[in-house]
C-alpha cells in the first residue's frame, strides 16, 4: 500500500512539474466534455427557465461513476483522485452549473465527509449507495441567522440516550427535495460553544422532516435550493458522525475540500463563457472585420484567458495538495476566492463581447453570468475566504 501511495505522489508531482495530464485524467476530462455537450447541452436553457432539476442526467451521471468519483470502489466509487475530480467539474459547469453543484454536493460534502470520518457502519449503509449514484447526498450547515457564522447554530439535537431529538431550521439546502440522505450540523451541548456541535446522518422519510418551499433564484436555477424543517425527528445514536461534539470539525474540514469542487465549478463557468464569446469574436463582423480583430475586444479575451488559466492552476494545486495528504485549506480559499472572482469577471465581459445577443437566453452567456454569481456566495462567501487565507498567512 505504501509503494501505491509513494508511486502515486511521485505521478502527481511529476504533473505538478511538467504540467501534463495523465492518461487517466485525458480521460476522465473527455468523458466528462462528451457528457456536457450530449446530454446537458440539450434543454440546458429551457431547465433554468422552468427550474428544473435534471433527474435523468443526475441519473446517468452516477451510472457513469461521476457521483462518487473519490470514493473507495469498496464501498462503491470510482477511486479516481482529486485532480480528475476538478477536471470533470469543469468540464460539466463550462455547459450546466446547475448539473455540476449536484455533483459537487454529492462528491465534496456528503461522500467524503463520510468516508473520511464515519463509521464502517454507517459507509454500508449510506456512503455505498451515495457514491454509487442510487442515492442522493445533501449537506446542511446554514440556518436563517447562522450562514457563513457556523458556530451560531440554532438548531439543535437533544440527547435522549438512545436516540437525539433534532428541531431547527435549515436555509439555502442544495438538493433539498431531490435528496435521499442529509448530513446535519446541530448543536447538543449550548454551553460547550463549537465543542457542542454535532454531526448526524438523517433520512429524508423520518417522521417530522419537512421539505419547504423550493426558493427562487438568480442562477443555478436548475438546482433544487429548499429550506429544510426538523420537528421532534428522532434521530439513532449511531448516526451520529464520530465523537461527541465532533460536529464543528467535521464541517470545517468537509467545507475546505468542498472549496476546491465550487472553485473547479467557477473555473468552467469562466472558461465556458470564454470560449463562447472567444467563438463569437470569430463569427460578428463590425466595421468591416471579425470583432476579434479590435484591440478592445482582443485585450478582453487575453485577460480572460490569463486568469482562467490562472484559476485552473489554483484549483489543480489545491487538488494535488489534497491528494498528497498535505494541508490544503490556504490552497482551497485562495482557488475558490480567485475563481470565483474570475467567473463573475469573465462572464459579464463574455456578455459584453456579444453585445445585444450577450443579453438574451438562446446565447448561453447571460446564464452563465446568473450562475457565477453564486460561486462567490456559497460553501463560504469570498469575504470567508479572506479571513481564511489572512489568518493562515499571518499564523506564520
């Protein structure tokens, strides 16, 4: 096992080095490029007018294996690393970021959240049809007053000896409806502060658990976005995920690999927005000549460019970390902070390269536009990110 790990490592620095991918990541990228553009490019646009979640290539997506790429085959993944992780998130996001967020829901938060931290019961019962795509993941940390402050948390898990008795609300829960198994943050012990805080698995048929409205939004519109209700669900001791008041941790240190997924999907919101309006430059003459042909419009696409690639080698050296067992927390603020920067960037000025068209639907670019917004909202907002990276730098 340690010549596996060793051989592994020396794979990944020698990419690091040379900047060249493997045959296997080639075609983890491939297939991933190939499913975007058969099965998410069609009816991409009439999804995010109705809001609606794409069952069906949720469904294929976890047949294909892209559900819990990370995973142990053991317990049902594809035993892919980190790297090929970021590369198929691109590639979905550069067409549906709505799609994409699903994935990275299911892979980042929930499927290695128990992976590295539950036990081999709770992997049998949950991770394996998790990561199999049988079943969907969902992650639920934010609440009404308690967002981007995780220690505030007001829901709570009353211990009752066999079992905890959960109450609360969760606000903005990706895969809220769609979802089969949802991973909860609450608090079991007030007066013990983030000490007190723990993580439970709990099944969406429990008695008590309440779907609410689907919420309307700017982007990512085909994702299914809900607000979740706890009333006297009972929940089994051995669902809780480790020690007692592991809870805090456990989403510190699921939300920093979590980073690394939203950033990956920043980065194809960019260069999918880069590409069209680079395609576009090509095609829309003005004043006699291609558009590509004005220095105004040139220099817009050298800047993307510069800072896309700037983001992928970001998003790929937080990943390489993550696969090395290094500590990637810097590296994952710092990917999804600059990512998800050059996505907002990136995709108001692919509007502007394509002027009028830049503004109606049928031109992808204003979606993509709606959906990069989020990036710099969710799984920690860029403010977060900041805290985050200034913290570490200054510790040294």
């Amino acid at each position: 096992m340690c010549t596996i790990v060793l051989i592994h490592l020396i794979l990944l620095f020698l990419y690091l080095m040379n900047f060249e991918l493997t045959e296997e990541h080639l075609a983890v990228q491939q297939a991933a490029r190939d499913f975007a553009q058969t099965e998410l490019l069609p009816g991409v646009i009439d999804r995010d007018r109705d809001e609606k979640f794409p069952t069906e290539q949720i469904k294929k997506l976890g047949e294909l294996g892209f559900m819990g790429m990370m995973v142990d085959p053991k317990y049902g993944g594809s035993g892919m690393d980190t790297i090929s992780y970021v590369l198929a998130m691109e590639e979905l996001s550069k067409v549906d970021a709505s799609a994409s967020v699903v994935v990275s829901v299911n892979n980042s938060l929930v499927c290695w959240g128990l992976e590295t931290f539950a036990n081999e019961y709770q992997k049998e019962k949950y991770l394996m049809p998790l990561a199999s795509g049988q079943k969907l993941g969902a992650f639920c940390l934010s609440e009404p007053e308690a967002g981007s402050d995780a220690t505030s948390q007001q829901t709570t898990a009353e211990d009752k000896g066999d079992y905890y008795l959960l109450n609360g609300t969760k606000n903005w829960i990706t895969n809220g409806n769609s979802a089969d198994y949802f991973l909860v943050i609450a608090q079991t012990d007030v007066d013990k502060g983030h000490k007190g805080i723990n993580a439970f698995i709990v099944e969406k048929t429990w008695e008590g658990f309440t779907v609410g409205k689907k919420e309307e939004k700017l982007g990512i519109r085909g994702s299914d976005t809900h607000s979740i209700m706890f009333t006297d669900v009972k929940v089994p001791k051995e669902n809780r995920i480790g020690e007692d008041g592991f809870g805090f941790k456990f989403a510190m240190k699921t939300l920093a690999g979590g980073r690394i997924g939203i950033a990956a999907q920043a980065l194809g919101i960019a260069s999918g927005a880069y590409e069209l309006a680079k395609q576009y430059s090509k095609e829309r003459k003005a004043f006699g000549t291609e558009i590509k042909n004005h220095q105004a419009i040139a220099f817009k696409l050298a800047d993307m460019a510069t800072e896309i690639e700037t983001s992928r080698l970001l998003c790929l050296k937080a990943a390489w970390l993550k696969d090395a067992g290094s500590d990637y927390s810097r590296a994952s603020s710092m990917a999804k902070l600059f990512s998800s920067e050059t996505a907002m960037k990136t995709t108001v000025e692919a509007v502007q390269i394509h002027g009028g068209y830049g503004f109606v639907k049928e031109y992808h670019v204003e979606r993509l536009m709606r959906d990069a917004k989020i990036t710099q909202i969710y799984e920690g907002t860029s403010e977060v990110q900041r805290v985050v990276i200034s913290r570490d730098i200054l510790r040294d």
